[in-house]
C-alpha cells in the first residue's frame, strides 16, 4: 500500500514528469527506427540514380552515334560525285528509310561550300532545281569570303524551308563546328543554337556537321557539309524512350553545368533531391548530363508510417499517465475559478454602482439648476425634458460601446442630429479622439445648451447662420473642442445670465476638471472645451473584466 501512495503522491506534484518520460523514451524508439529505414531508403535511391544516369547516357550517346552513322554514309556518298543534285539528295534519304532512332532531328540537310563571288551562279543554279529558292543570307561582308548556304533540307516541309539559303558559316557557334568537323574529318556537333527554321519559338538546339570532300582530288577540297538540326528537348525526349526516367529530372547542358549552357530539360529539375552528373560525348562534342531524383529531405511512406504509430503510442501512454492526476487538476483549477468570478462579480458592482450615482448626481444638478431658473411649470418640464434627452442622447451612445471610449465627432453629431437638416449650418472638423463615458456625458451637455442657445437666439436661428466645431488633442492626455457661431443675430452684451451658461461653467467645467472659456461676442458664441483623454484601463469596465478573465 505505500508504493502506490508514493506513486501517487509524485504523479499529483509532479504532473508532467511522468507523461514526458514516457512520451520521450518511445519517440526516441521511433527515431531510430525511422533513422534506420531512411538509410535503407537513401542507400537504394542512389543506387538506382547511378543506374538511370548511366542508361540515359548510354541512350543520349547511341542515339548521336546513330545520327553521326547516316552523316557518314551520306558523305561517303556525295563524295563520289561532282555536285549534289537535288534528285540525287532527297533519293539518298528517302533510302535510308529512317527508323524511329532517329526521332527528334528537323531532318538531314546539305550545305554546299561557296564563295561570295560564286552567290549568283549558285542562287541561279539551285533554283533550277527547287522553285522559289530565297536568295544567301546575310549577304557577304567582303567579296571572296567563304559560305555555306543549306541548299537542302529534307522533309520538305514549311518549317524546314525557312532555313533555306542561311549562310550557317556566318554564325560563330555553327562556323567553330564545321570548322573542327573539317579539321577532324568526322561528325562533329555544334554548340547551343537556336534553329533558323525555329527562331519564333527561341527553343535552344544543335547540329551535327559531317564534311564532304571533292572526289579524287588529292589536294583534298572542300566540297560542302552534310548535317543534321536537331531541337535539343525532341532529341532528349526520344533518346530517353527506350529508357526508364523513373520519374527523374533530366537536364542537358552543352559543356559545364550553368544556366547560360542549359540546353534541354526534361521533368522537375527543381527539387532538393539528390543530383548526378554524367559526363557524355556526342559527335565529338563533350556535353554534361544531369540526373536529378524525385526524392527530396521528405520521408518514405514506410518512415511515415512508423512514425506515425509512434508517436501515437507514445500519446496514447501519456495520455493514460495524464489521466491518473487529471482530477485533481481540475478541481483545483475549479476552485480557483469560483473565486476569481467573485472578484470579477464584485468589482463589477462596484464600478456599476460608482456609475449610477454619478449619473443621478448629473441628474440632480440638472433638475436643481432648471428648477430655479424656470418661471413656471412648463419652462421647467421643457427645459429638463430637453437636458435629460440630450443626457440619454449621450447613453445610448456609450451603451453602444458598451461603456467604452467614444469618439468626440459620435458625441457632437448626437447631439446636433436636430439642426443637421440645414444644409451648411453646421461644420465638423477634428481628428479621432475618444473620450471616457463621464467625459463623454459632460462634453453631451454642453454641446446640448450650445445648441438649445443657438436654435433660440444665435446662429441656428436663422438662414444663413453657421455653426463650426473643431477639437484637437493637444497634448496625450487632453483634447480641446472649440464651438464658434457666425452670421446669426448680433449677440447683445447686456443680458442675463441663463441656465445653460451656469450649467457650462460649473457642472460641466467641474466633472471635466478643466475651466470652460464661453463668450458671447457680438458676432457670435464662442466657447471652448477642454476634455481629458484618459487610458482605458481607468474607466472600461470590459477592459477590467478581461483583464481579470486573463488572470485566470
């Protein structure tokens, strides 16, 4: 019986301890284990990484090679004769009866070797031959320089028939590859291009030249050059049809791996997995193939799965260990909660009962002062019905609120609602400043009077008149509101004193704790108001009330 109360005992003060223990020792059991599954995971991705990378490269190299072979045989070909006819070109192709291994290129295409002088024989002789024929371009930059125009280019389609008469020898990355063709006397691939018959699309490309030499001339002449155009991404895609991509991202670049040599993408190459790259030769031209894998930091389903049985066990126990102290918990957390509710209740009183009084002390003042200065029944029940109005006026404004801070612009247009049917009477100007609710009700019942005075005898009272209220904070904690009257009746300067002067000057200067400046100038009424602006935690009764609710 003493090891269970001891067990007890240290599970109700300490009440965490326990639950994290044993939540910590199976989640270190799951990371293990997950850790030991990942290795696995990591040690088979790259082993099949190797594998895909070294079979496309296989594909992209048999798949030149393929291209390089019919470039040779076409040259072996058009070496034996004088000229390439056209007839004699498009028979070469059509024979060659191209299989699918040779997906992906634009065609094959002649380039004869001319000079700039011989341009008007050529352009003359070739149209023999194929009708409309364009004319070289771009034309010669000096007279006897070195052109190879595309005279063919089979298939014959519209596309294929842009590139006819470009003077591929003009353009520095085609004219270094058939230079290094004729120097290595073989197939030999071109740099980044983009395609003449594909310039609308900007899609990056390249050639493979093969030279042809004049026939039984042991000088060794130059004859013209033998090529394929391929669309870099069309021939990556056709290399890899044989292969298994595995869902992979495969990039290829002409020389180094940077962005300006990107030549072709294929699948997502923008995730963190793990990236190889494959040195590769294509027509004598070293390129770089980049295999990257799908599989980035995220982990297998099967690391999934065991974590997530983990860590439900290790929930499940803690929550079977929280249970056991769970109770106790709760009702001291009850306990706890009754008496801070009792404080709220009480303060709340409180504060409601220190709020009604000064409303009644308000009402009192305002039932005293009307009572003396009233001649007769009805001047009295006027006057309070009027001032008591424009004190409910100001209520239903901060019941709104619900007790709390009020704008100083909601105060005045409450109290002005009555005279705003004039259009121009009155004018409101002032920044966002809100007052607390005594603050409020005083400030509600000076307007009230100034504008009772205005309506009766001042600016109100006739068309034309105009009233303009303006407030600023002048400073954090006090605010000045200034009421001035124009073009009404001159305000004559022998007069009695009234109610509304009286109830300004002292009830509504002494709850605001600031003196009232009010003058009765012959142009008009002038009065000024300065109201404090206290912190809400002086006066809101929810502030309090969550800040007690926060507590707990």
């Amino acid at each position: 019986m003493i090891r269970p109360r001891s067990t007890r005992r240290f599970l109700v003060t300490y009440p965490r301890a326990a639950p994290l223990a044993i939540f910590l020792l199976i989640a270190a059991v799951t990371a293990l284990s997950v850790f030991a599954i990942e290795r696995g995971e990591r040690r088979r991705e790259e082993a099949r990484l190797v594998e895909t990378a070294k079979s496309i490269a296989s594909a992209i190299e048999r798949r030149g090679n393929t291209s390089a072979a019919y470039l040779r045989a076409g040259a072996a070909l058009f070496g034996t004769v004088d000229a390439v006819p056209e007839a004699l070109f498009r028979r070469f192709v059509s024979e060659l009866r191209l299989d699918s291994d040779y997906r992906g290129a634009e065609g094959i295409g002649w380039a004869e070797m001319i000079t700039a002088d011989e341009i008007p024989a050529y352009e003359s002789r070739i149209r023999e031959q194929i009708p409309g024929f364009p004319s070289v371009r771009p034309a010669p930059s000096r007279p006897g320089m070195e052109m190879t125009p595309i005279t063919y280019l089979l298939p014959d389609t519209m596309r294929n028939r842009r590139a006819l008469g470009f003077d591929m020898y003009s353009e520095p990355v085609r004219r270094a590859a058939m230079d290094e063709a004729e120097r290595m006397m073989r197939p030999t691939a071109s740099g980044k291009v983009v395609l003449v018959q594909e310039a609308d699309l900007n899609s990056p490309g390249f050639l493979i030249y093969m030279p042809v030499y004049m026939h039984g001339d042991n000088a060794r002449r130059l004859k013209g050059f033998i090529y394929s155009p391929f669309n870099a991404n069309a021939f990556l895609s056709t290399a890899l049809q044989q292969e298994t991509r595995n869902d992979m991202g495969i990039r290829l670049f002409d020389g180094n791996v940077s962005g300006s040599n990107l030549i072709a993408a294929i699948g997502a190459t923008d995730r963190p997995g793990r990236t190889l790259v494959e040195r590769i030769v294509i027509a004598n031209r070293p390129m770089v193939l980049e295999v990257q894998s799908k599989r980035g930091s995220n982990l297998s389903i099967l690391s999934l799965l065991t974590l997530l049985f983990g860590l439900l066990v290790a929930s499940l126990l803690m929550i079977v260990a929280r249970l056991l102290t769970q109770q106790a918990i709760e009702d001291q957390k009850s306990l706890e909660w009754l008496a801070e509710q009792n404080s709220i209740r009480d303060t709340l009183t409180r504060e409601l009962n220190h709020r009604v009084k000064n409303t009644l002390a308000n009402v009192l003042s305002i039932v005293s002062l009307t009572r003396r200065r009233a001649t007769n029944l009805d001047e009295f029940a006027e006057g309070l019905d009027g001032r008591i109005r424009a004190l409910s006026a100001t209520h239903d404004l901060l019941t709104q609120s619900e007790w709390g801070t009020t704008p100083i612009r909601a105060v005045v247009e409450a109290e002005l609602a009555p005279y705003a049917r004039a259009e121009g009477a009155l004018e409101l100007a002032g920044p966002s400043v809100d007052l607390a609710p005594n603050d409020a009700l005083s400030l509600g019942l000076a307007i009230h009077e100034l504008a009772t005075n205005a309506a009766k005898y001042g600016a109100l009272s006739t068309a034309g008149g105009k009233v303009r209220i303006t407030w600023a904070l002048d400073r954090d904690d006090l605010a000045s509101v200034r009421w001035v009257e124009s073009g009404g009746p001159p305000v004559p300067q022998d007069r009695s004193r009234g109610f509304g002067t009286d109830l300004i000057e002292k009830i509504v200067a002494h709850e605001l704790r600031n003196p009232v400046e009010l003058e009765f100038r012959p142009e008009g009424v002038t009065c000024t108001l300065h109201v404090p602006v206290r912190p809400r935690s002086e006066f809101e009764l929810r502030a309090r009330r969550r800040a007690l609710a926060a507590a707990r």
